[in-house]
C-alpha cells in the first residue's frame, strides 16, 4: 500500500484492514488531533472495541511547513520503549505502519488531558508519584547507568531526532528572546515588561544560551521530549504519558524541567484566575504539594534506582550517583525556566495563561511566570530542591 492521508471515512477502512477485531461492523470515526503536526482520528464501535490511529502528514497542518513523516516511526519506537522503561505509564501501541507513517494506540477514554482539567481545577492526588516512577523509569533505564553503553550509542542513533530536535532549539532556545522572525505573540499589557525583562535582557540571552547548548549535546537519556501537561492523560488513581514525537536522546533535566513548568503555569492561572471545581484553597494546596515533591520524589526514587540497577562498577563509586544528581537538578531547573518563558513569551503559549480572560488578571500572571523563568534559569543549584521552586513564583513583585 503506498502512502495517502487519512480522512475520517478512510480511517475506518483503514483500521479494519489492519486490525482483526475492526473487520466487522459499524464503527464510528472522529478526526481528534489538536496539535500543529499530525492528524489523530479515533475509531469506536459503541459498546465495542476502539483505538486511536495517528499518522504524520508531509506538511505541518497548522503552518504547513514540511517535516519528515518519519517522526511517527520515531514516536511509535519510543513509546514501545518507554512502556518496557515505566510500564502502566504509557498506552499501548499496537503497530506502526511505515509506509503509511501512522500507528495505532490505546484509546484512552475515561481520561482526560492534564493540562485540560487543571483549568478546571481538578485534584490527581497519585499523580507526583505516578510521573515521578515514570521519570525515573524511563531515563535511568535509558542512560549509560543501567544499559550497556554499546547499546546505548546504537539507540542515541536509531532515535536521532533532528527535524523536532530543531523544533525545539529554536522555539524553547532561540525566537523568545530573539524574536527573530517577529512571531512572538504582541500582548500589549506586558509588551514593555517583556522587552525589559526578555528582549533586552542579555544576561538572560546568556543563560539560555547554556540551557540550549545543554539540549544540543548532552545526550543522556531516551527523553520524552516535551512533557507538557498536554502530553498527558489522566483520570484518578491512573496516568498515561503519550505523545513522545519529540522524543531523543537528550538531557535528563529537560523532561523534568518542562513537567515542573507547566504545572506552574497551573499554579500561575489558579493564583490570579482560577476557575474549578474543587474549592479553591484545596486545589491549590494539592498542586503545591505536587510541585513540591515531585523533585523531592524524583530524587529518592533515582537514587533508589540507581542503587538497584546501575552496573557498571566505576559509575557505582560511593558519591557518585549524588553528584549525578545535583547535575540532573542544576538541569532540571534550567529547563523549567526557558519552558516558562517560551510558553509565555513564545509562539507556542499555553492555554493556562492565554485563555485566561481578564487581561490584567493575564497579564499579572504571565509576568510571575516570566520573572519565575528567569529566577529558575539564572539559579539553578545542585541542590535545588521542591519548594524552591513554589517560591519562584513569588519572583514577581508588582
Ligand atoms: C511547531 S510545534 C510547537 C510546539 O508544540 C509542541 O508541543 C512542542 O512543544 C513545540 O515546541
Ligand atoms: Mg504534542
């Protein structure tokens, strides 16, 4: 079968063709995909099975730029992977078709996209320690610590990734404080703050300068690659991490750093606008909880880990694996600094803040989280810990 992009109607035909509970009967078909790249339909029968097929088209839908389709390949793989790394934490994917760049996965209905009920002020109380067995799992048992490293520089080349990888040097690393191509979003209430505090901040430009150079050689572990709160389905007691197309060999800290900052915009939008269904107060102690341990959280469970299953005998040096870490943290914070200022200042924004309606209430909250991005980026320590980063967000003072 040679390559042709899906439609609603084709989907269907498509699924039965290649999975054996789809041959007979009716089933409905919905094109899902809310993203810039690819075309998501999910396919259902009532009371019977459904899945998900997502395929990769030539063009980018929303800009219409071309991207190799091969991305798909490298997501199917990289989840598979990541399933084996944190199993529980990531939908099944039950094949990939390379002719046609597509796969298919587990439909996850009964769950939500986080970043969706955040906005809506619902509580996850196993969440921290849900995303935090998941992290570990996936990059301690991607890295040089735990595989062989022949088998690790085979893998750094078979999920090289650098079409998305350029994605992400130029919108996390580049065009918000560049504004190079002029795309950075104009919101005129922070227009003379954000050329203050970002345009012309050059001490700024620096340290992002590091945190890119970072992203571009520091290839540690199979990364998600853009662990956004979109990027996760939740429903209570269960998480599921998908959609891993940025996904490559990569720093540690930059899968944690861009978790930690998108829970703050949460925190952002529920301190000046919230809007849920929780009682306020109860939903902000439960993602304060969250933000601060998930750091803490990740550490234990790493060091644990690391005991457990690192075999290389040098590596296991006593001290070693704390160093190591204080590396990861000094990463992590970084990261979550240039993902709050490029979610913020950047063309790619987030819905936490962007669809907040009052515009001062927007404005008020969009300066903590650029002031808290510069805070994390120009003081990232070994030894940061969990609240440091709840404070953070007090960075901004009128
Ligand atoms: C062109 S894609 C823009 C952004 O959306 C994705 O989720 C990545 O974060 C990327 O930077
Ligand atoms: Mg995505």
């Amino acid at each position: 079968m040679s390559y042709y992009l899906l439609t609603e109607e084709t989907a269907i035909a498509y699924a039965r063709e290649k999975l054996p509970q789809f041959k007979e009967g009716d089933f409905n078909c919905k094109e899902i995909g809310d993203g810039n790249l690819n075309y998501v339909f999910r396919i259902w029968q009532e009371g019977g099975p459904s899945v998900i097929i997502k395929q990769a088209g030539d063009l980018s839908r929303l800009s219409k730029v071309p991207y190799s389709r091969d991305r798909n390949r490298i997501e199917a793989e990289i989840m598979k992977r990541q399933g084996e790394y944190a199993t529980g934490f990531v939908p099944e994917i039950y094949f990939y078709d390379d002719e046609m760049t597509a796969m298919a996965m587990e439909d996850m209905t009964g769950y939500t996209v986080m970043r969706t009920s955040l906005n809506e002020g619902v509580i996850f109380p196993t969440f921290a320690e849900d995303i935090t067995d998941y992290l570990v799992g996936i990059l301690l048992k991607s890295s040089d610590l735990v595989i062989h490293p022949k088998d690790k520089k085979e893998a750094v080349k078979f999920f090289t990734n650098p079409e998305l990888c350029d994605i992400t040097e130029r919108f996390i690393f580049t065009d918000p404080y560049l504004n190079g191509p002029g795309r950075n979003p104009d919101f005129e209430p922070n227009r003379d703050f954000v050329k203050k505090e970002i345009y012309d901040d050059t001490a700024i430009h620096a340290e992002a300068a590091k945190m890119k150079y970072i992203f571009m050689t520091k290839a540690e572990s199979l990364l998600h690659g853009d662990l956004h709160t979109g990027s996760i389905f939740v429903k209570e007691g269960s998480t599921k991490v998908f959609d891993a197309e940025f996904g490559f060999y990569g720093p540690m800290g930059f899968d944690i750093g861009l978790l930690m900052a998108n829970l703050m915009f949460a925190h952002a939008r529920a301190t000046c606008a919230y809007v849920g269904n929780a009682p306020k107060d109860e939903y902000l102690k439960w993602l304060e909880d969250t933000i601060v341990s998930i750091p803490e959280l990740f550490k234990t469970k790493f060091i644990a880990a690391f005991n457990e299953l690192c075999a290389d005998p040098m590596l296991k040096t006593k001290g070693y694996a704390h160093s190591l870490l204080g590396d990861i943290m000094s990463d992590t914070a970084g990261m979550c600094g240039a993902e709050l200022i490029r979610r913020t200042v950047g063309l790619a924004g987030v819905a936490d803040l962007r669809a907040i309606e009052d515009i001062e209430a927007r404005a008020v909250a969009e300066r903590k989280c650029v002031m808290a991005g510069k805070r994390m980026m120009t003081y990232r320590f070994q030894s940061m810990s969990g609240q440091d980063y709840l404070d953070a967000m007090e960075a901004y003072v009128g």
